[in-house]
C-alpha cells in the first residue's frame, strides 16, 4: 500500500506532464489545470490505498477519462451557447507549448523555435485521436507499451501501430514543411 509520501512523491512527479498532456488535448489552459487538479483528487481519494506501482497507470487511465468527461461537456454546452446566442464568443486557445522556448535565447531563435513547436502541435491535432493518445503517452509522458496499453485498454500491438503510424505521419508532414528530424 502507498504511504502518504509515497503519494505525495508521485504526484509531485507527475504534475507537469499531466498538466502537458491536458493541455495538449483539450488547449484551454485553465480547463486543463482543473482536470488536472479534479484527477489528483480523483487518485488520492479513491485509490490511495493501492499499491505505489499502481498509481501510474490508475492516474493516466484517471487523466484520459477526465479528457473524455471534458470534451463531453465541451460538446454540451457549446451546442446550447451556439442555440442561446448568436453572439457566442469562444474562450481563446492558448498555445501548449509557449513555454518550451528558452527565455536566454536570442529573439529570433525563440522566434524560430515557437514556430517550429507551433508546426509540430499542428501536426499532432491532425492525428486520429487514438494515434495522438499513444504517441503522446509513449513519448510525451515517457510510459511503456505495457503501462500504455493498460491506460489506453487495447494491446500492445495495437500501442505500437498506433505509435508507429503517428510517427511516420507526423516525420511526413513536418519533411513537407522543410522540418528535417
């Protein structure tokens, strides 16, 4: 069973990347804290009696859900502010990977940089949506295919073909916009 510290030392591990990957999937930022914040809770008050090797894969099986809930109620409530008003201003999207640049850069390197990291979050909308989930997790969030496939319900096989195909599209497209990797 997790000990308290034990919990605590994993959240406190945990936080960034989690808080990257909700804003990656649903790029409102205040949004992704809350989902965020509402999955730690979800972690600590349900399932924090598990043992601390299960922690990883119950908080990003928490973590998808809580996106899935999100978009839900996204859905929901865009379609009855669309019927109330005509008006219907929209919350800006914010860009995930701002902070990626490196304040000590020249401008015109941190100008190049965000250009290229805006490239690449285009790209990453593009995939299908199972595509984007694996390669994020493999790659973003560093999990294994084993942890991934228990996150995302489906084999490994299925986590290395949906990684492999989003890294082949993803090479393509950034190739076709002059990003060599």
């Amino acid at each position: 069973m997790a000990s308290r510290s034990e919990l605590a030392a994993f959240l406190e591990g945990v936080e960034r990347r989690a808080f990257k990957q909700a804003l990656y999937a649903v790029r409102i930022r205040d949004a992704a804290l809350d989902i965020v914040q509402d999955a730690m809770l979800r972690l600590a008050e349900k399932y924090g009696h598990r043992p601390a090797g299960e922690l990883s894969l119950l908080f990003h099986r928490i973590m998808q859900n809580a996106i899935r809930d999100w978009y839900r109620r996204h859905k929901v409530r865009s379609a009855w502010m669309v019927l109330a008003s005509s008006l219907g201003s929209r919350e800006e999207d914010t860009d995930p990977l701002d902070e990626v640049a490196n304040p000590g850069d020249h401008p015109a390197v941190q100008h190049e940089k965000s250009q290229v990291l805006e490239m690449i979050q285009q790209e990453l909308d593009r995939l299908p949506a199972r595509q984007r989930e694996a390669f994020v997790m493999r790659y973003l969030d560093e999990l294994n295919v084993t942890e991934t496939a228990r996150a995302m319900r489906c084999s490994e096989g299925s986590v290395k073909t949906h990684c492999s195909r989003a890294a082949h599209a993803l090479a393509a497209a950034l190739k076709a916009r002059g990003i060599e990797l």
